[in-house]
C-alpha cells in the first residue's frame, strides 16, 4: 500500500474523531519482510491499513500500538527476527527491523 493510501484513511479517521497509531520503519538490518519507510496504520478498534511485514513481529507492533493510542506518547520497537520462535520455524528471513510507533 502507498504512503499517500494510508494518508488518506488517517484523513478520515481524524474527520471521524477516532484516534489511531502510525508505525513506521526506520531501520533495517539484515533480510527483513518490509525495508525503511514502510508504514501501518492502527485504529483504536484494533482495524489495519497497510503491514510492515506481517506474522509474530507485526503482532508486536500492533501490542505497542495500542498503547501509543491509549498514551498518546510516541514509542519505537525493535522486531528482532533472527532468534527465537521467529527464527527456529524457518519461515522468517531473519533481521532487524526498528519500527518508530506515533499517535495519529
């Protein structure tokens, strides 16, 4: 999905009154489902638009999301996909991604 896309939901979203959280790639290292500038938009009734790469690590975002919305303070999340469950089941490609998370 496009930046502009996603944009144009978080326009009515905020037309609505609703609140929401915007998740933004800022860093990769290694092999990662989604590279820098990827975006995701949470609403508050837990509704997406857009992904930074799906499964176990997005799930994540989406947990810090929901608190960004709830405190309306920004955070950042480090998705580690090279250890772990995320690793050992062979379907992850096995980087980092930072994700910066900011009330919408």
């Amino acid at each position: 999905m496009k930046s502009l896309d996603i944009f144009n939901h978080l326009l009515g979203i905020k037309l609505a009154g609703k609140n929401a959280a915007l998740a933004t790639i800022i860093r990769t290292k290694g092999s990662t489902p989604r590279k820098a500038g990827s975006k995701m938009l949470i609403m508050e009734d837990g509704n997406l638009i857009g992904t930074i790469g799906g499964g176990c690590g997005e799930a994540e975002v989406i947990e810090t999301a929901m608190v960004v919305i709830s405190s309306q303070k920004p955070a950042q999340h480090q998705v580690d996909l090279t250890k772990g469950l995320f690793y050992e089941d062979g379907g992850i490609c096995g980087g980092i991604m930072d994700v910066f998370i900011e009330p919408v």
